[in-house]
C-alpha cells in the first residue's frame, strides 16, 4: 500500500495545483495500485446472450443456460450508466481550518475528496452533480453524465469558497426535496452543527430512497486540541472570540468531539447512513474505497 | 479577649507580602498575553464551555489563591511569627516595652571606643529583647514621643539602624536635670499604653562625674531620683548602663574671656584662654593659638602637669569697630569639639553722654560728678575711658543736638513740655538712652502728664507728690539686674552704706519690663530701668547732688550717692548697661537657646549665619519666635535683621564639664535601680533568653507551604484530564471504528 499512501497522500495532493490534476492523480494512483478494476464485477449490467466462440472467457459462460440447452452461450454485460450521485460539499467558515500539522484546510481537502469521486463517476458513466453549500445552497451543478460535466463540476468546486456558518439539516432536507431520483448522497462535511438536525437531514435523504454516504472531515488539531496556556480562540465563522485557559478546557472539549462523533456514528449507523470520519493529514484512499464499499451495497451485481 | 496574640520576628519581611500580587499579576498578564489563534470547531469549544465553564472558573479562582497562599504562607515563615501572651490585646501593641536611653553628650566621645560600646550596649539591648517587647530608643536631646508609631514593634532593624547612626554631640547633659524630664515621660508612656506589664528603662551613659554630680544638695543621701509616683510603680524598672572608662586624658580650652566685658576700639584688646589638662599624665608641647577673626595672631606652647589649668593671655593695641570672632585652638587641625573654643566681641567706638543739669553750678554740680565719673578727669585718663561726656545747662536743652548722643541724663530737669517728650519718645524708640536724675526742682505732677502714663509713657515709674525724708541704705536687690554684672561677687560694695537722705516717692509700674536695680530698704524704687523699643529708659528717684555746705539746710541734703566709692562703677554700669546694644548672653553652650534681640522691633527679617557657613532666615514679628534653638554646631553665629540693619554675634562653645573624662561612682544611684558595668551586660541578658514556639511556627507556614503546592499540582491534574478523554484516545477510538469499517 506504500504506493497508495502516495498518490492520495493529501501532502503530494497539495503540491498539485490544478482540482482536475489532483482528481486524476487520486483515482488513477488508486487505479493503478489494484490488479482488478475497482468497476469490474459491479460496475456493469447483465445486457443478453451470446454464442460462445473460442477464445472467450470461459468464466463469462452462462452454465445455467448449458445445463438446461446443452449449448454454450456467453453472458454479455452492459455498463451500469443509470447511478446518479449527488455530490455535497460543506464550505462553511469551519470548513478553512487548517492546522499546524495538517497540509491543506478542510476545504481544499473536501475539494479533492469531491473532485476524485466525480472523477471516477464520470469516468464509469454514471451521472454525478454538485451542490456547494453553507447555511444554505450557494452553488449547483445538476446531474449529468455528459463529458462535459466534468468541467462543470470542477469549475464549480475550484469556484468555492469558505462562507458562512453550517446549517447542513436544512440543506439535507432542501437536496431531499430536489433530488427526488433514487441515487446516491455523498456528503462531505466537517458538520459541526446540531447533531439532531443533521441526523434528520441525511434520515430524510434516506427516506427519499437515496443511499448516503458521509464523509466527516475533521482536521487533526481538531481531535487533539494541543494548545498549551491561555489561549483566545476566533471563530471562523463569525468575529467572536472565546479567551481561556486551553489546558483546563481541552478534556472537555475532546469530551464534546467524542461524544458528537460517537453520536453521529451510531445514529447514522441505525439509519443506514454510511458515517465515515476523516482527517486531513490522512490519504484519500480511504474515501475512496468507502465510497467503492458504499455503492456496492447500494447497487449489488446482478451477475 | 484575646488570650494571645502574635507578632513577627523580622516583620521585615512582611514586605514580602508584597510578592504575594505575583500570581495574580501573572494572571492578569496572562489574560493579556492571550494567543489569538483562527478555530473551526468552536462547536464543540462552545459547548465545552457550557458545561464547564464554571467549574473552570471556580478551578482558576482556587488555582489563584492557592498560589497567593503558598507564597504567602513562606512569607510568613520567613518572617518569624510567634505566640505571645505578652503582646497586647490587639496585638499590635506591646504589655513590655524597653526603653533605650543612650547619652550622646560630648563626654562620650572623648574616646571612639566609649561611643562604640554605647552603641553595642543599645545593639544588644534591642536584639535581646523578647519577642513582643516594644522598643523605644532615644537620647537625651532628641523629643521623645510617646506615639504608638514610635515605638519598634517585631523587626527593629530600623531601630538598629538609629542606634547604629547615634554619634555623641558637642552638647552637655546634667542628668540630675534630665532625669526627672525623663521620668515625666515615663509616666506619660504608662498612660498612654494601655496594658504596659513592664517597662525598662535603659541609660547608657559613661557615667561621667560632670554629668552625674551630685543631684540635690539638700538630699539626705544626695542621690538620684526622677519621681516618687515612678518609684512606686512595680513596673518600671530602671537600669543604668557604665560603658565609660578610667584613665581617659582630655586636654581642653575650657574658658575664652575678655575682662573688658564692653570692648572699645579705642582700648587695647585683652584675650585671656584658659587650657586645662584633665588627664593624669604630663601634657608637654601644647601649641596655643589665638585667631581673630579667622586670622592667626598669636601662638603660645605651654605644658601642663596632670590636671592642671594654666591660663594663657594675648594683648593687642586696638581692635576695629564692629563685631569679632576670637578663637583659640589647641593645635592646627583641632581633633576634638573643645580643642577649640570661640569669643566675639563688639568693639564699639566711646559712647557719647550728653548731661543736661538743671543745677549746673560750675564745679559741683550733677553734671560734673557723673562727667568725672564715666570720663575720669586728666587727659590720658580720659582717652581711654569708654565714655566721652558733655555736660548742657537745662536751659541749654532746646537748642543742643542731644540727639546725637548715645545717652542723655538729664539732671533735676524740674518739668517737660508735651512736645519735648514726644521728641524723648521718638529717641528712646530710635535706640537713644535717657536717664532721669531726680532732685528737688522735680515736679512730679509734670513728668507724670508729660513722660509717665498720662503722656509719651517713657518714665519706669509714677512719681508721687511728696519727697520721703530719712536716712537709707541702697539694696541692689541680689544684684539680678544686669547693669550689675562687674559687682557680682563683690561683697564690700558699701552699698549697704546709708547714702541717702530724700527721695521721690514712686510707684514702680507693674510691667514686667520696669526692673528695679536699687530700692530703699522698705522696698521702694530708687533705680528703675525699662526699655522703650530699642532704647532704654532708667530713673533714679533721688539726687546726685552733694548737700550744700554753706546753706546749712538739712531740707536740701538728698544723697551723698556721688562721693561713694561705688558711684564710678555704679555709673560705668547703669551707662554701659543703657548704652548696650548688644545682648547680655553672647556666650552659649551647645544646645542652649539664645534669646533674639528682636522682641521690640517691628517685624523684619532675621538672617542667622551658621558656624558651617549656613544660614537660616525667617520672617518674625513682635509676638513670634523669641528664641533662636538651633545651636547644635560650636562656633561663631551671625545675627542680622534687615530693616532696620543690625547685626549681633554670639559664640556657642562646648561646656568645659563635658571635657572631664573623670567618672564617678554607683553609689549616687538609688538602690532600687540596678547599675550594669557594660561587661556584665551580657551576663544580665541571659535572663531574657527567649525560648519560643517561633521556629515551630515557622516549620509550621513552611509545611502548609508545601501542602499548598501539592494541593495545586493536584487541582492541575483533577482540572485538567479527569474525564480521561485525550486526544489521542478520540483518534484512537475513532480509528479502530475506521478500520473495523474498512474490514466490513
């Protein structure tokens, strides 16, 4: 897996300027790294028969058809081109942390997290879309599948900027209503918000039928909180400022992350909502085969 | 009521205290200091907040006073707290004080190491005292307080440092004088302490024979005392201290004096010093100077036996006018304050008397016998007499310039007009002197409407109508008034001699500035002075004529005062008295005050020049400041008033007692005081070793110290991990859900 840490590792990531090349970087380094395609097997569709003519792969023969005809016919497969995700990404003011051990912000990493999954819907046919928000909506890129969609979304995604505070239930609840085809909701998020709301967002995608999957984002300092003595603390996403003593409040904080992740997790978990938590210094293969993991619980084979 | 109270060993270090602010400056400067950075999950900061917040805040409020606590409580220790049941009921006040006397007089240093030990003997008197015990040094000339304030109470370092600076003083003491001042402020230290148990008191003195003579000559055992009500308190208790020597030499100047007490240019200057050797070995070589102003003008070596005195003598033609310092020195570079001792003078020029006689008669007459008794008659004789004499027929009065005169006696005057003795008045305010010579063409009726009360009120007395006839002696009244300082001692004046036969009968008025010099035996006035602002007026209530030989008439014989052998000193006197402008007292002891020649004159500026070539200048009036204090430094001062211009000079010396090392015995103190040689002051002190529970108290701060910083380490920890949730243990956690979630 050394080479896997490598082509999704978010410092070689940070090195490449443009979201496409870094796109491109992830989902082919993660290509490359396996010896079967990541498509193969689930990706495509039984289509019909054909006759058997040598050469052909014999694993492809449809026995059950020789068993009952005595005659072999082959099984043709049709690529799956109906899979439409949504992509979501959180570009509210917390999403600009960046802290001191951590190569990009939060952002930039759910930038190249969004951009490498596009990538590689686009790439197997299936219909992607993007909508970029904060306390509401800012920016949409609808679905499609046409190779220029790809340009869209990453000229929308290169586009976004931190803004406001997050209000993530609401919008789940907003793409719920406009995303009413059974697809796939892929959220990427630091979701630092009411923990009730965000539970009845993504528990109203899943009531649309839409298989979800969360990628929560955290940086690593956000987990640690190593801060030493007095400490004032500005909020991204406002102009206040919170003066204390970082060594007495850090359990307490840490407490507060724990319980707001053990939350999240379990309650995601009984939703059927795949909750995945990832920090920013931690290489994006890990999305990746979440993401693989999720859409093929979502659209098993029918081989 | 508090059964015990407490103090500190080194309150000193009370100021540490101060220290004590650190943390909280800390904290202050913390808040300040704060590192701002950018956050994203103030989510979860926030809600930490909320459910901690206070509990932080009471965790830093505990923090905070556990450090003010700790730092205090070594501060403390440091500062030697101790129990004790002697202190006062608040505390702060002690039930024991000792008070610490150190004679600073000029005896003390006549050797270095006598002053030294006082010092040691006060040290140690201080260090040794009990905790609780009130200190309260002093000295025999500085004011003592009985303030609260004054007394050191817990750390005497700043009395140490008193006792450390005390340096003996040109001044002298008499202890039997000083005693009793000291006694009264014992008593007023009883009453002003409340619950004082004990008090000591402490006279460290080298117990030299001139400060300790014989107290009170009429005392059945001619010893010390201060007051009977102290003597009766139980609780004081007085000590006297020996840290004085046998064996000490001191040779001194111990008098400077010139008999010609009224110094005239004209006369030759006569300067005698006297220069004593106290010490019990041969003084050989002993250079004697003599310095007139600041010059150096003559020098004699002499040698004295064992307490011998030898008087020294310089003569000079003639002195200028005006006002000379005399110094005589012991040596070049004096060592000692009475290796040198100082003299001024006023060399006048002859005083001018103008004698208006209304009985002149050419040859006898009043005029006559006093202008042969201030100028003696032949030509030499006169030339070196202090006065000069013109004598005027009543008549002539009018039309002399008499105002130009130092004094005017006028002789048998028989009456004055109103503006005559206003023109009188006007001259005695103007520093004129006038001497009313009574006689039988007086008319008391007109002196009293024009000069007595009813007029210019320039007449010591009120005549009445009526001469007194009989025969009288003249009693000079003890010979207090100063005009009679050349005849203090004499016991043959012939004054006691009846010399006269009719006087005016007089009232002398009851202001204190009338003084009789002269009265008949039944006590009335027959010479009254009384000075009228800067002149002086006298009168003499009888004649000085002779009785007529040939008239034979007894009703005409008044006095026979002019052919007495005290009549030339006596006019010397009465005129040189008048005719004085400077003060009588020119010559000070240190220390003494000095009456200002200002107490009639309208409000001016007086300048004093200081021996150090300093000077005082104040603003005074009439009712003001009558006595110049600060004569601390042996030397010449200079007196001047601006306006009208005048200068006087005085000498302060130090007192020649006070250069006699010679000590005396213990046995002049009273039985219930206890005398200590310095050497068995140690001895003595063992008693007051003081044995407390102040280390232990001290271990004690020093342990709750201790606790105090374990008590924080252990609020640290139990404020800050104690829910057990780490950073690491979220990621920890999290990551194994990851990877579980990976492996499904």
């Amino acid at each position: 897996m050394a080479t896997t840490s490598n082509y999704s590792d978010p410092e070689v990531l940070a090195s490449l300027a443009s979201l496409e090349l870094r796109a491109r970087h992830i989902v082919e380094g993660f290509t490359a790294g396996r010896q079967k395609s990541p498509y193969h097997g689930f990706s495509v569709e039984f289509a019909e028969h054909r006759d058997y003519t040598p050469g052909d792969d014999p694993r492809y023969v449809d026995w059950k058809v020789f068993g009952r005809t005595e005659r072999m016919y082959l099984k043709r497969f049709t690529e799956e081109t109906n899979l439409e995700c949504m992509l979501l990404l959180d570009t509210s003011g917390s999403m600009a942390y960046q802290g001191a051990s951590a190569a990009m912000p939060k952002l930039e990493y759910g930038k190249c997290l969004v951009a490498a999954l596009a990538f590689m819907l686009l790439r197997q046919s299936d219909r992607a879309g993007l909508a970029i928000f904060d306390r509401r909506i800012r920016s949409m890129v609808p679905l499609s599948g046409k190779g220029s969609q790809r340009t869209r979304l990453f000229q929308a995604l290169a586009a976004a900027e931190a803004g406001e505070s997050t209000a993530c239930g609401a919008v789940f609840h907003e793409m719920a209503e406009r995303f009413s085809r059974r697809g796939m909701v892929i959220v990427a998020s630091d979701l630092l918000a009411d923990p009730h709301d965000i539970l009845q967002g993504l528990h109203h995608l899943r009531f649309q039928g839409h298989e979800v999957l969360v990628f929560h984002l955290f940086d690593p300092d956000e987990l640690k909180f190593p801060f030493e003595g007095p400490m004032a603390f500005r909020d991204l996403e406002g102009t206040a400022a919170i003066g204390m003593e970082s060594s007495l409040i850090r359990s307490a904080y840490l407490e507060a992350a724990r319980n707001h992740i053990e939350l999240l997790e379990k309650e995601c978990r009984r939703r059927d909502v795949d909750y995945v938590w990832l920090t920013t210094d931690r290489p994006l293969e890990h999305a990746l085969l979440e993401f693989l993991a999720a859409r093929q619980r979502a659209f098993p084979s029918t081989r | 009521m508090v059964l015990i109270a407490w103090g500190f060993g080194s309150a000193g270090m009370l100021g540490w205290l101060a220290a004590a602010l650190i943390p909280v400056m800390l904290h202050l400067w913390h808040q300040s200091r704060r590192k701002e950075t950018a956050w994203g999950a103030m989510f979860f900061l926030r809600q930490a907040l909320e459910r901690h917040s206070r509990r932080m805040r009471i965790t830093q409020w505990l923090l905070l006073l556990l450090r003010v606590s700790l730092i205090m409580a070594v501060v403390f220790a440091f500062a030697r707290p101790f129990l004790d049941s002697r202190l006062g009921a608040n505390g702060t006040s002690p039930t024991s004080l000792r008070l610490v006397v150190l004679d600073t007089s000029h005896s003390m240093g006549l050797d270095s190491s006598v002053m030294e030990r006082g010092r040691e003997a006060a040290q140690r008197l201080v260090t040794s005292a009990p905790p609780g015990t009130g200190i309260l040094f002093t000295t025999p000339f500085t004011k003592h307080s009985t303030d609260a304030e004054a007394v050191s109470f817990g750390d005497h370092a700043a009395v140490l440092r008193e006792i450390e600076r005390a340096e003996a003083t040109p001044r002298s003491i008499h202890f039997a004088d000083y005693l009793p001042r000291l006694g009264e402020f014992v008593d007023q230290l009883l009453a002003s302490h409340d619950g004082l148990q004990q008090l000591d008191v402490f006279v460290i003195s080298d117990f030299a024979a001139s400060s300790w003579y014989a107290p009170h000559q009429d005392s059945s055992d001619g010893k010390f005392s201060w007051q009977d009500s102290i003597d009766e308190e139980e609780r004081v208790r007085m000590h006297v201290v020996n840290v004085g020597t046998t064996g000490l030499s001191n040779v001194a100047v111990t008098r400077v004096w010139t008999p010609d007490r009224r110094q005239h240019a004209t006369q030759p200057l006569h300067i005698f010093a006297e220069i004593t050797n106290f010490g019990a070995t041969l003084q050989k070589n002993l250079a004697v100077r003599f310095y007139v102003d600041d010059q150096r003008v003559h020098d004699e070596v002499v040698q004295l036996d064992a307490g011998q005195r030898q008087v020294v003598e310089y003569m000079s033609p003639g002195t200028a006018l005006g006002w000379h310092a005399v110094e005589v020195r012991l040596g070049e570079e004096p060592h000692e304050a009475d290796d040198r001792r100082w003299l001024v003078l006023d060399a006048a020029a002859r005083t001018r008397v103008l004698c208006v006689d209304a009985s002149f008669r050419l040859g006898r007459s009043m005029g006559n016998y006093l202008s042969l008794a201030l100028s003696p008659g032949t030509n030499s004789q006169a030339a070196e007499s202090p006065f000069v004499v013109d004598i005027a027929r009543g008549w002539e009065m009018p039309d002399t310039t008499w105002r130009e005169y130092d004094a005017v006696v006028f002789c048998d005057m028989p009456s004055f007009t109103a503006a005559e003795s206003e023109e009188l008045a006007r001259y005695l305010r103007e520093g004129g002197s006038i001497l009313w010579v009574m006689g039988p063409r007086t008319d008391p009726a007109n002196y009293h409407e024009t000069l007595g009360a009813n007029g210019a009120d320039i007449l010591p007395v009120e005549l009445d109508s009526t001469p007194l006839e009989g025969v009288y002696s003249l009693d000079p009244l003890d010979f207090e008034h100063p005009m009679w300082q050349d005849f203090r001692g004499q016991e043959e004046t012939g004054l006691n001699t009846p010399a006269v036969y009719r006087y005016w009968k007089s009232d002398r008025r009851t202001e204190e500035a009338n003084v009789a010099a002269l009265v008949a035996p039944d006590g009335d006035p027959l010479l009254v002075t009384r000075p009228i602002a800067r002149g002086r007026s006298a009168i003499l209530t009888t004649s000085l004529d002779l009785p007529s030989q040939t008239a034979g008439d007894d009703a005409q014989r008044w006095s026979t005062v002019a052919v007495m052998p005290y009549f030339v000193p006596l006019m010397h006197g009465l005129l040189g008295w008048m005719t004085a402008h400077a003060p009588e007292n020119l010559d000070l002891l240190v220390g003494e005050s000095w009456p200002l020649p200002v107490s009639d004159l309208v409000e001016t500026d007086v300048t004093v020049r200081l021996p150090d070539g300093n000077e005082v200048t104040t603003s005074m009036a009439n009712d003001s400041v009558e006595y110049f204090t600060d004569t601390d430094i042996p030397g010449v001062y200079q007196f001047t008033t601006r306006q009208p211009s005048e200068s006087t000079w005085f000498a302060v010396n130090v007192s020649p007692e006070e250069s006699d090392p010679a000590t005396t015995s213990p046995q002049i103190l009273p039985e219930a005081w206890t005398y200590h040689q310095v050497g068995d002051l140690d001895s003595w002190l063992e008693q007051f070793a003081f044995s407390s529970d102040q280390s232990e108290l001290s271990r004690a701060l020093l342990w709750l110290a201790a606790g105090l910083l374990l008590a924080e380490g252990w609020l640290l920890w139990f404020a800050a991990p104690k829910s057990g949730f780490t950073g690491r243990d979220v990621t920890r956690n999290l990551g194994d859900f990851n990877t579980r979630r990976m492996a499904e």
